[in-house]
C-alpha cells in the first residue's frame, strides 16, 4: 500500500481555477493532480492529466486562459 496516493480534479473557468463541481456549460476544461508516493522517504511524485475541454474553445484561446490563470502549484 502506498504510504500517499490522492487525486484531485481541477476546472478551469473563465474565472480561474476551481476545485468544486462546476457545471459543464461553465467549465473550459477539467484537469486532474495525480500525487503518489511509495514509502515516506520516497520522492513524491506529481502528473497533470487533462480530463475534459470544451470544444467551444480553440487549444489557443484554452493556453491563453491557462496563461492568465496558471494551474494550482500546491496541493497539501
């Protein structure tokens, strides 16, 4: 068993980053933090993993929002 192993979805909104559910028709795109760590003197290990984006947006338009809005860095 894994000493930590967590993962949290994120959604990027015309408003920045969210954490709670947001509907759909207000979310641009979904991403999920991935953190996993073997044993407690392991180094922690991190992926983002885009989930879901809205098609109603341009890949340019999504980076930059990301740009404005840069993903969560932190998560304790």
């Amino acid at each position: 068993m894994a000493y930590k192993s967590k993962e949290v979805a994120f959604h990027l909104t015309p408003a920045g980053w969210s954490t709670v559910d947001v509907p759909a028709t207000f979310r641009v795109e979904s991403w999920r933090l991935s953190v996993y760590q073997e044993t407690c003197w392991s180094k922690e290990q991190r992926a983002w993993s885009r989930i879901w984006h809205s098609s109603a947006w341009s890949e340019a338009e999504l980076e930059s929002l990301r740009q404005s809005f840069p993903p969560p860095a932190n998560l304790n």
